[in-house]
C-alpha cells in the first residue's frame, strides 16, 4: 500500500494543478547549435571548449534568475585525475610458444594506466580468467581462490548468458552491473592483479571497436578521491585475441565456452606480458553547474527535484581521429579533429536550459535543480562527485530526472521510461504519460547495459529513485521508414566527428521530450510525498 500513495497522490495532483508551462523549442534549438557548435571544440574534458561549456551554462542559468546551487556560486568544483598514454615512447609486447607479438596501438590494441604514475614497466604471466566475475549472490567466481597477485589477466566482455535452467542468471538478457567493463578493472584490482586485457567484440561490447578506440586514444579521467585501479587496464580485438591465446597454447573459442559455467577455473597462459607504459598524468579541475529554482511550499521547499545533464563529451584533439573512424570518409568530415557531439549530450543540456526557463515561472511546492554533470563520458565521474559531497542533501532528494542524447527526429506517440519499475517514480510517469495522450515505450532488452551508464545510476546508488527519460519510436508523420532510417542513422554517428548538429532537424520531439520531463518533475514537486524504491537498487 505504501507503494500505492505516490501514485494516487501524482494522479490527485495531475487533476487540479494547472498545466504547466511549455518548453519553447525556439531557446532549445538556439542552446543546441551554440552548445554543438565547433567554438567549444567538443567540449572535451579537460579541454578549453570545457571552460568556455561552464562559462556558458553557469551564465544563462544566472540571466534566467535562478539562484547559484553551491551558495555564491553556479559551480561545484570536481577534483580529477588525467592519464594519457604515450603510445610512442610504450610498447607492450606478448612473449610465449617461441614468438613475440607486439599489437598495433590503436588499430590492434589500447591500453592506458589505472594509477597516477607517469612511468611503469611490465613483466607477468598471463592467465585467462573467463569474464572475471565474482558475484556470490549469483553463486559465480571466476577467480576461484586463486593466488592473482601481479598477474595479467585477459578476460571475455559482458557476462555469462542465461539457460534454460536459469533464465534468470545476471538478470538475464539485460547486462547487469558485473557485466560492466569498469566493474571487470576494479574487481581484478581488488584481487592484485597487475593487469586487465579485455577482449573485445562488437556482439559482447554492443558497440564497435570504433567507439572503444577514440575513448582510450584520448586523456582519459578518474576522480582524484577515488580508488586507484590495476597498473595495466587494456582492450584488444577479438582477431588479436584469437591469436595471442593460440600462441600461449590455447583456443579463445575453447576457453570462451568454458567461461560459460559455474565450474570454470582460470587458465595459465604460455605468455608472459611485458613491456613499459608512458603516460601524461595531471591534476584537473573540472566543474558540475548547477541552479535552484525555490520551492514554494513553506516544509516541501527544503526537498528537492533535480533535473540532470551532462555537459562534456570527447573533445578535440588529432590523436582522435586520424585515420581512425569510417564515418570521416563522409563528404565535409575529411580532417575532422572535434566531436561536437550533438546529440550526445549538447541536446540534454539544451533541453535542461529550456526547462530552466519554464521552471523559472512555475515554482513548484518542492525546489527545483537543474544540474549539468561533467565528465560523464569518462565513466559519470561528475555525477557520481555529486553523489558523494551533494548540495542538497540526498535524503531531502525527492528524485533525479535525466536527459541524455534526445530524439532529434519527429514528435512520437510514446515516450522511453526504462528501468520505470525499479521505483514508484515510474507509475508517476506512466500517469504523467497518460495524462500527455502518450502510451510508454515497450521495455527492449538492456544488453548494453544503459542502466548503468548514465548519471541517473549514480543517484540510484546513493539512495535516490532516479530515471532516464528516453524518446518514443513510434513516430508521428507520413513517411515512417524514412524516420526510422533516420533515427538508425544515428548509430554510425555515435561517439563520432559526425555526432553535429543539423539545422534542418525537425525539434518537435526534442521539445515533447523535455516537455515530458519537465511535466514529471512538476508533479513530483507538487507530490505530497517522495517517490520509494521498489526493487534492489
């Protein structure tokens, strides 16, 4: 029954609050081409299109009069940890069964330092450690007990697939937390490894090695406070995989199926890794921006809603993008150095900025934030900095409401709610849906594991319910493969030079979707009470 209070309380409150204002698309699509523009150089972080991002975010919010969200100030400032690798001055190469293989960085192999030193050499066996999962509630450890201390260890992406016997097994088809890449280094990490050598496949990754290879090309980030990983974190091609456990006296296929039950054991490979590692490290100051619009309701007014974003995304710089991605073949991107990315995430934080300016003139009973994360694309390192030193505090935090790469085709019948039922926040947007004439997106599947990598994640573990609003698929207009097509398009321009903005975008179903969003944080404001979590978080 208590479940059942915020749904009929958000359903009470959708009947006699008025509606609320209307997201404009005009500011939208003028925050859009000015946030996607080449200007702020991708907005990378760590870069200057970063400052020049804050700058603008912290400004706007200030000229539509909402109050600094860390007292004086817009900015909360985010403590970070960078670490490029040199890839001309380190070589790793792999020795056993008579033969040395050194793999081509870039095109065969990245890697990059999960510790702060500039500096670090190499030499340790190498053992095959299946999907490097140790879940006791799932009763799987693919570690074994065994002694891994400054061992390198190659193992598979994703996790073992569900049986018949057990549908169920890592939340069947959806990828659970263990299946996470980032999950696999602190888990070797936490066994002594010295290494982690992940192997990669577009089926297992759901994404091409062309989205692996410009991220880890890249400075890549950590937050300064946070715990330090193995020495080596690296990612090779399945083809170069196949071949290095051949030459250590083994088959990948082999051992891959193996790897798919509870009795595997790690396998000692004849190959021994070694070789040094350069990197670049330095301290970085980066920031979250955030605005209050007060509450009005003399006790709700110290709880909070909050409406996320983040504002960074790949940034610019030659060792991205040289020879590295089909789509710069495209006519008008031969050269192209800056990820601009648009969609990914210039389109959330647009759509916040236009919410901001309707919220300005609707207070709710609750306080409203509008936050722009930093540093999502290294791992929601903004997010998660909020999480841990918040400006509100969290349990006076109603809900976090997310926006990530919205639907740049047309106006859709439905709207995306995944993850919905992990939190009566979701019946509150099923019944803000309904009352929109909007039907909820069918739930797909999350074999790439969304829930987990957006900054909606880092609120659901500290203790706040938390949604990623998503866009519909069932499009409203007259050619309808032509709009599919379009938003399956979008796939080849994912973490790519192409990701730019289009001034010929139809923004209806950018603005329906902030609408949407928007909506529900009103009816949560307005809510006499805080939405509950309903599953294990």
């Amino acid at each position: 029954m208590r479940f059942l209070l915020p749904i009929l309380a958000a359903s009470s409150l959708l009947a006699q609050v008025p509606t609320a204002p209307k997201v404009q698309e005009g500011p939208l699509r003028a925050h859009l081409a000015f946030l996607a523009d080449d200007l702020l150089e991708g907005r990378g972080t760590g870069q200057r299109g970063a400052e020049l991002t804050v700058r603008y975010l912290e400004t706007q919010l200030q000229s539509l009069g909402l109050r600094p969200g860390n007292g004086a100030s817009y900015r909360q400032p985010v403590a970070l940890l960078g670490l490029k690798t040199l890839p001309g001055r380190s070589t790793l190469s792999f020795l056993g069964g008579g033969a040395c293989a050194t793999p081509k960085f870039g095109s065969e192999i990245v890697f990059g330092s999960g510790l702060a030193q500039a500096e670090q050499t190499f030499d340790a066996p190498m053992v095959f450690v299946g999907f490097g999962i140790d879940a006791p509630e799932w009763r799987w450890d693919d570690y074994k007990g065994l002694d891994l201390q400054g061992k390198v260890l190659l193992m598979l992406v994703n996790e073992p697939a569900p049986t018949p016997e057990e549908p169920g097994l890592f939340e069947g088809a959806n990828l659970s937390a263990y299946g996470r890449w980032t999950k696999k280094f602190e888990m070797a990490a936490q066994h002594g490894a010295a290494g982690v050598v992940l192997v990669h496949t577009t089926p297992s990754a759901t994404y091409g090695w062309a989205v692996v290879r410009p991220s880890w090309e890249a400075e890549r980030f950590s937050l300064a406070a946070g715990p330090r990983g193995t020495g080596l974190q690296c990612w090779v091609t399945e083809e170069v995989a196949k071949a290095l456990v051949k030459q250590g006296g083994q088959d990948l296929d082999a051992l891959r199926a193996k790897a798919q039950g509870r009795a595997f054991r790690p396998v000692a490979l004849d190959l021994q890794l070694k070789g040094t590692l350069h990197s670049e490290v330095r301290s970085v100051a980066q920031f979250n921006v955030a605005g209050v619009v007060p509450g009005t309701d003399p006790v709700l007014k110290d709880e909070l809603v909050i409406y996320s974003a983040h504002w960074d995304h790949l940034g610019k710089g030659p060792g991205l993008a040289v020879d590295a991605h089909p789509p710069q073949a495209e006519p008008g991107h031969e050269g192209d150095t800056i990820y601009n990315g648009a969609v990914d995430n210039a389109s959330g934080c647009a759509a916040l900025l236009a919410m901001a300016q309707a919220a300005r003139h609707a207070p709710a009973k609750r306080s409203q934030m509008f936050l722009f994360v930093c540093a999502e694309e290294q791992g929601l390192l903004g997010s998660r900095a909020y999480a841990e030193a918040p400006l509100w505090p969290l349990a006076k935090t109603a809900a976090d409401l997310n926006l990530d790469s919205l639907n740049f085709v047309a106006p859709t019948r439905d709207i995306g709610l995944p993850f919905r039922e992990r939190s009566t926040l979701g019946e509150v947007a099923e019944a803000v849906a309904k009352s929109s004439n909007l039907t909820v997106a069918p739930t797909r599947p999350d074999t790439g594991g969304g829930y987990f990598r957006s900054d909606h994640y880092s609120f659901v573990q500290a203790g706040v319910p938390a949604l990623s609003v998503g866009g519909g698929r069932d499009y409203l207009g007259t050619d309808l493969p032509a709009l599919k097509a379009k938003a399956s398009a979008y796939g080849k321009r994912y973490h790519q030079v192409t990701d730019e903005y289009d001034s010929t975008w139809d923004l209806r179903g950018m603005v329906q979707q902030a609408q949407f969003t928007f909506d529900l944080g009103q009816a949560v404001a307005n809510a006499p009470s805080k939405p509950a979590f309903k599953t294990a978080r």
